[in-house]
C-alpha cells in the first residue's frame, strides 16, 4: 500500500509524462502505455473515483483485487487501470493465480476482495458478469465443445447477441461465412466441418482463439492462447491479437510465458508473484 | 553503469514474504532482466542472509495399508461372500429327478416347429412392432424432461429426488405388472400394451438420461455462459452435442427391449405375439410355439444388428477422437 503511494511510481520510473494519451486511435506507443500505471492509485479506497475522474478511456478499472486460496492470498489489493486497446501481459509462475485473475475478469469467479468495472463504449461502468456477451475468452482448458464442428463452435462466439430461439437452428448465413473467414484465416479451412474432437492440439487451439475472434468483444482474456502452436502461428495469433487492440480498441489480457513474445507484444506486464508481499506486480514494456 | 535503485523498495518494515528464504526486495517497475539478480554493487544492498538449515530430503509418502481397501475390492470381498452364501439355492427340490431326461422330453415337443401358423405369427408381429415403437416414442418424450430433472448436476436437490424417486418407482414395477394395470384400465387390447411398456420404458430411458446428462463436463456449458450464452443456448450448444450419441443409442436399446417385451406382455392380453404365445401354451401346441419363438429371434436378431450399425454410426465420430 505504501509503496504504490510513493512518490516514485513506475511511471515517473518510465520517464514518461502523467499524461494520458489517447489509447484507440494511437498505434500503442510506448509513451502512451507506460502513462498506464500511473493511473494505478495511491489508495484502493480512492480508486475507483479517482480513475474515474482522470481517465475517460480507461476501459477496465480494477481496485483492490484480492483472492485468497487456502488461508493465503494470492494477490493482494491489486489495482490497475488498464486504457482501452491495450495489450496487458499477464505473467509469473504456475499456480501463482493467473488463470485466478483471468477467471475474476471474466466474471466468472467472485473474488474475495475488491471489484472490477469495465467502462462500456457508451461510458457506463458495468461489472463484468453484467457484460458477459462483450467479453471473449481462449481458456486454458479450451472448453470446445468436442462432439460438434469446428465451424458450430466458432459460431458459438456470438451467442451472447442472439436470444436462444434465434440460434435453435444453426445461424444465418451471413454469420456462416464471417465465421468461415476467421477459421480460414487461422489456417482451419480444411478443418471446417470436422469434429473438434478430431483436431490435434494445436487446431482445437486455434478453433478455440477463432471462437474468440468471431465473437468481436470488447475485452479478449487469453489463457495461454498459443501453448499449443508453433512459431508461426503463435506469431499470427498474437499479432492478430495486437491488431485487434490497437486498430479496434479491443483490449487484451493474454497470459504469456516467453518474455521475448512480452517484449513484442505487450504494453504492459502484470506480473502475478508469490515472491512479492501483495502477489503482484505491473510494468511498462518499453519499446 | 550502476542499476537503477530500488526506490519502491527497502521499506521500514519489510512485508513479511511467503517465499522461504529471504530475498532482497524487488522494485515494482523493474524489468526483469534487472529485477531478477540485483548486484552487491547497490548502494544499499542488503545484508547476506543468515545461513539456513539445510531443507531435510522429502519422505516417500507411504500410503497406510488400509489404502488399499477401496470400494471397488470392498465390493469384490463382499460379492464373494454373497456368492459362497447363495450356494444352497443349487439344491433345487431335493427329489430324484432326472434332469437331463426332462429336458429333452419337454424340448423334443418344440420340434418341428410348425409353420403353418405364420400368417397369424406376421400380423401379432406387426402388432407388436406398432405397439413397441409408439411405446419407445412415449417414453421419449416423457423421459427428456424428466432426465433433465433427475441429472444431479443441472436440476435443484429437490427436483433431482422427486424425479429419481418417480423413476424408481416406474423401473421398480415390471413391464408385466405395468401391462396388467394398463389392461385393467383400458382393456385388452393393443393400447394397453402402449401404455404399459410406455410406463415402464420411462423408468428406464430416465434414468438413463439423467445418467447422460450428469456425466457431460459441465464446464463446457459453463464456458459458453462465460462468453454470453444463456442458459438455454449453453445447454442447446454445449450439452447436447455430447448427450446425443449417447441418448439416441439409449433410444435404439430401448427400442428393442421394448420389441422383446411388446411380444410378452401379451401373455396378460396387451397384444401383440404375447396372445398367440399364451394361447398355444394353453393348447399345449409346443411347435407352433416355437415357429412364434423363431420369428421373434428372427426379429430381435435383425434389430440388433440393425442398432448396432446406426450406433457405430451416431458414435463412431466420438469414438475416433484422440485419446
């Protein structure tokens, strides 16, 4: 708590201005992204209304954040204000509570402290089980429906947006094909109609991204989106990622492994460490 | 070129680290190029820590004896008692009898079997097939709702209890009983034999069901809620294609179950081949009898094979995924 009230925050480290450029239309520079955890503020009471106040696009507001897993925290008071199209590199090692952080992102798990509000493209604040349809995930266990064909499983992505008699009998053809350009994209073409549960690791991989990207969120939470691919496609994946981000405002959390792939993708590295008294921490990439 | 400082570290009070050893605090902006080993070249690096015991070799944790008995081996040990406790059911009637000489007395009587009969055996036949498939049909759609219902894993406690109980009670009365009570009710005739087998296939595709339902990985389901999908669409989606093979094999079962009763329930007036079983029991008109039997083999054989080659089919993509 302390430390993050000091008057050395990372972005005076970074040598940057406070200034907060921007984040959609800007081509993420470094400048513009290394102003990010200075929005991260001093006191957790005050984060919400503060980020408010100074940061219109800032797109996730996280304050306080904790989980706590068999009597110890996981992270701690984790507060972090992420600007919209941003590409957030969530790092650190096993089971220290990456998935944890994804999970309570998406909404999915309660955390035991703090909260997490997203601001909609219209500036209301939403929490995120409230937003479900506009947040795309990859997890980590894929989570394909394994009996049914690559195609029906991209086109799963964008169930959120129909009412369920809309979708009892298959999609329309438009959606066909838009998730039919996706599945080419990544390379699946020949895979279109077989079953996911014929695929090998690396095509269920990319099915499960391409699900992702069909759904055109507004907040894709990647768990180990490229585990399975090589180093083209992890490449393509993650630049399509970047590209999403940065050209559509679609903010990122991806959780990485290789810092090379960190350094060249990533803006900024939350880095989930059980070495550190609060379980976490957050860094500019500079470039 | 000296590294950068920690300026967020070295507090008054260091927090207290879940890591063993004591490590110098890190700064939170580092890179972690920097971040990982910082130099003794600091200005105010830390004192070396004490040195520490050295961590003692992990145990081979030794599992108990007891840990061997677990269910599966508890249950062999009892199913072997229960097997050396059912002996004296082999008695039989205690009297000299030869056994041998009974049977080939009673079965010489099946022999030729008499086809003469077959134009009445073609229409019980057809009889029992119409009854067999409105029966599977009934129960279908009475089962799906009440498969849901009774899956532990999508229903509420309450819901899943009075369903298993329904199902229980439908599975427990034998498809003879259901027929007589449907007899009973609607008289003897075909309907009754719909009915009944109705009744009865409920308790049986229900339980299975609600048995397919329950071993589906739900996180699946869970995944497409997580991404927006209602409740219905997650279902719709993520359930039901891996339900399917396994509830339209279970369908094709039952369908011959129900070929195989629908000629039995007969014998208590529901229709079917049962009626002209029991009536030339009655005569004792054995190889009549037995040109009926053999048509029935004929029929169950054929619908099995039959089944058999649409479930490969329903499974076979399934089936084929890596391990």
């Amino acid at each position: 708590m302390n430390r993050r009230a000091s008057p050395t925050s990372p972005a005076a480290d970074a040598g940057s201005a406070a200034t907060h450029t921007p984040a959609p239309t800007s081509t993420a520079s470094a400048a513009s992204f290394a102003s990010v955890p200075s929005a991260a503020v001093p006191s957790a009471a005050a984060a919400s209304t503060r980020a408010t106040a100074r940061s219109d696009d800032a797109h996730i507001l996280v304050s306080g954040l904790g989980v706590r897993r068999a009597e110890r925290w996981l992270f701690h008071d984790l507060t972090l204000t992420v600007p919209r199209g941003a590409f957030v590199a969530i790092v650190g090692p096993s089971g220290a509570g990456k998935s944890t952080l994804l999970a309570c992102l998406a909404g999915a798990l309660a955390p035991g402290e703090g909260e997490i509000r997203f601001r909609e493209r219209s500036g209301r604040l939403v929490a995120p089980e409230h937003c479900r349809p506009r947040i795309g995930c990859v997890f980590q266990r894929l989570l394909l429906v394994e009996n049914s064909s690559v195609l029906a499983n991209v086109l799963c992505g964008r169930l959120g947006r129909h009412r369920w008699w809309q979708t009892l009998f298959g999609a329309p053809r438009a959606e066909r094909e838009a998730a039919f350009a996706i599945v080419a994209d990544l390379g699946l073409a020949p895979h279109t109609h077989r079953w996911v549960a014929e695929l090998s690791g690396g095509e269920q991989q990319r099915t499960a991204i391409a699900r992702a990207l069909f759904q055109e969120p507004d907040l894709y939470l990647a768990d180990e989106p490229i585990s399975n691919l090589d180093t083209y496609l992890t490449g393509r994946v993650l630049g399509r990622l970047r590209q999403e981000a940065a050209q559509q405002g679609r903010t990122v959390f991806c959780v990485l492994h290789d810092p090379t792939l960190v350094d060249r993708f990533a803006d900024l590295v939350v880095s989930i460490d059980p070495t550190d008294p609060h379980g976490w921490r957050v860094r500019p990439v500079r470039r | 070129m000296k590294p950068p400082a920690p300026r967020s570290g070295s507090p008054a009070t260091p927090a207290p680290t879940p890591s063993p050893a004591p490590s110098p605090p890190r700064p939170r902006s580092e890179p972690h190029s920097q971040s990982q080993t910082p130099p003794n070249t600091q200005p105010h690096a830390q004192p070396p820590p004490p040195a520490q015991p050295p961590a003692p070799a992990p145990v081979f944790p030794e599992l108990p004896w007891y840990r061997c008995l677990d269910a599966l081996s508890v249950t062999l040990l009892l199913f072997g008692l229960a097997i050396f406790f059912s002996l004296p059911t082999l008695r039989g009637s205690g009297r000299d009898l030869d056994y041998w000489e009974n049977a080939r007395r009673f079965l010489a009587r099946f022999f030729p079997p008499d086809f003469s009969v077959t134009p009445q055996v073609l229409t019980a036949l057809a009889e029992t097939a119409q009854i067999a498939v409105l029966a599977t049909a009934g129960a279908l759609v009475l089962s799906f709702p009440l498969g849901l219902a009774g899956a532990r894993t999508l229903s509420p406690r309450w819901l899943v209890t009075l369903a298993r109980l329904a199902l229980n009670v439908t599975r427990t009365v034998p498809s003879l009983l259901w027929a007589l009570i449907a007899v009973a009710i609607v008289g003897a005739n075909p309907l009754a034999g719909v009915l009944g087998l109705t009744a009865y296939s409920v308790g049986y595709l229900g339980k299975f069901f609600s048995d397919a339902f329950e071993s589906v990985d739900l996180d699946v389901a869970r995944g497409l809620r997580a991404i927006g999908a209602s409740r219905i669409q997650a279902f719709q989606h993520g359930v039901w294609p891996h339900t399917r093979p396994l509830i339209w094999s279970y369908a094709l079962w039952m369908l011959e179950y129900n070929l195989r009763s629908a000629a039995i329930i007969g014998y208590v007036g529901a229709g079917g081949l049962g009626v002209l079983l029991h009536g030339y029991q009655e005569y004792h008109a054995w190889d009549r009898f037995c040109a009926v039997l053999v048509f029935i083999l004929g029929l169950v054989t054929v619908l099995d094979l039959l089944g058999e080659w649409v479930r490969r089919k329903v499974t076979k993509r399934a089936a084929r995924a890596p391990a």
